[in-house]
C-alpha cells in the first residue's frame, strides 16, 4: 500500500470508530424524551386501572394514593350483573364486527377501482370522497338521521351499521396502496384467464393484508368507541351499545363510580386484545410481497 494511503486509511477507520458514539449520544435524549412520552400517556391508564380496585370510600379519600389499600374486585362482579353488561357488550360486538367487514370490502373494492380503472370521473369522484373529510360528523348528522329514518332503520342495529360502511380514509389507504402494484401483474393474472372478481380477490387483496389489517383495526376501534350516532338512533334500551349503556349509569345527582370504572376497564379490554393479537402482522408485514422489481 503506498505510504500516501496509510493516513488516509487509519483517518477513515477514526471516524468509523466515532460514528456510534456521536448516534449513541444523539439517541439518548430521544431515548429519555419516549420515555417520559410513555409515562405520561401511561399515568391515566394506570389511574384507572388502579382505581377501579378500589371500594366507593377510598375513590375520594384525602391525601389521594395512587395504589389500593383495600383492593376489591366487587365494581367488575357488579358491572357485569348490574346493568346487564353482556347484552351491552354483545349488541357493541355485533355491530363493530360486521361493520368492520363490510367496510373493509368497500374500501378495498373502491380504492381497486380508482386505482386501476382510467376513467376521468373517477377522478372527480375520488376528489368528492376526500372532500367528505373536511366536514365535520356534526354537519352531517340531520341528513344522515333523516335517511336512516326514512328508510325504516330508525332504533335498530343496522341504523348504526349501514351509514358507517363506507370511509374516506378507507378508500384513499387502498387506492394509494394499489397504485404501487405494477399493472403487468394485473395483465398476466388476465392472460392466464382470471376474471376482473378473481383478480380482486385472488390477487389484490393477498397483496393488500397490511392495509386490511391496519383498517380492520381502526374500524373496530371507531365502531367500538362510538357514542354520538348510537345515542341518536337507538331507543330501546335493549338495543344499546357500550358506550351508550356506560352513559346511562351516570346519573342526575348519584353517579356509582366503582361501577362505572370497573365497567370502563371491561370497555377497553376487547381493543386491547384486539392490538395485541394482529399489531405483528400490521407492523412487521412485508409492503412489497409477491411484487418484483
């Protein structure tokens, strides 16, 4: 090696040797910035699981204390007999479930469309759809109630189900996800005789898993957590959901807050589980599987 080289060599192999210092450096304040993050997003959650242990006479005692002296599980045994909290919980099952479905099917099928159709109003129907997000849920809620009305599904499940089918977040996550599909692999699936349907199914929507799975998730937890429409369409107690019944223990003068925490950490459980089990295959999923280059 010439002499020239040697200084230029052991100087590259310093600084090689000084970049994960420098990077460990920079990365430990933002190590410590998540961290507090975590903490401060963590605090509520472990309130309310903390105080949902605890019996009516320590929910207000002074000095507040953040952990039980008394722990009791009798606000969960009471929440799930009292206010008939399986029929409650059934009912927010039921319609997050088959809304979830459907509104995965409709997005997928409509973000497919304006992606690989050519058509210039569908265009201008994809602007009308992103348009949709600029109006706040309360604009539309009138219009909305006086069709469902109209239609008969006034106080019914299916009055919450059907005008929550169809996103414009859901669509605009497929239609820019199947943009990155190469068409030609659309033409050989044509060449081998599968029909536009086959396509969709066999091979769009295999491709498309993280994106179902990453809507299929925030559907679940939009339908889940929602309060406002279900007050409005549902009635009959019977019928009502989660979040509506969780309301209802709330009252004028006397609210049974055991109850009504403990109730609440039941809410959250089904979400919870629910991120757990699929969070894997949105986050480590391959965006690119089955393509080339």
């Amino acid at each position: 090696m010439p002499l020239t080289e040697q200084p230029r060599s052991r100087a590259t192999g310093r600084a090689a040797r000084g970049r994960p210092r420098s990077a460990r450096r920079t990365s430990l304040p933002m190590t410590a910035l998540l961290w507090l993050l975590i903490l401060v997003y963590a605090f509520p959650v472990a309130w309310l699981l903390l105080s949902s242990l605890k019996p009516g006479s320590e929910l207000f005692s002074y000095p507040l204390s953040i952990l039980p002296e008394d722990p009791t599980f009798s606000g969960y045994s009471d929440a799930w007999t009292r206010v008939d909290f399986a029929r409650y919980f059934g009912n927010t099952l039921l319609v997050a479930t088959v809304t979830t479905v459907l509104t995965v099917l409709a997005s997928a099928s409509t973000g497919y469309a304006l992606a690989k159709y050519r058509a210039r109003w569908l265009s201008v129907f994809f602007v009308c759809v992103l348009a949709t997000t600029m109006l706040p849920t309360e604009v539309i809620l009138t219009p909305t109630f006086s069709v469902i009305r109209n239609l008969g599904l006034y106080d019914s499940l299916a009055g919450i189900v059907v005008p929550s089918i169809i996103t414009a977040t859901g669509i605009f996550m497929f239609r820019q996800f199947f943009l990155t599909v190469p068409d030609d692999l659309l033409e050989a699936a044509r060449i081998d005789g599968a029909s536009e349907l086959g396509i969709f199914v066999r091979v769009m929507l295999p491709i498309a898993r993280p994106i179902v799975l990453t809507l299929a998730i925030f559907s679940f937890q939009w339908r889940w957590n929602d309060y406002i429409w279900p007050l409005i369409v549902l009635n009959d107690p019977g019928k009502f959901t989660l979040q509506v019944a969780l309301r209802s223990i709330v009252g004028a003068e006397n609210i049974d807050w055991p109850v009504l925490l403990s109730a609440s950490v039941i809410s959250l459980l089904p979400l919870v589980l629910l991120f757990a089990v699929f969070q894997r295959y949105v986050l480590g999923a391959d965006l690119n599987a089955g393509l080339k280059d």
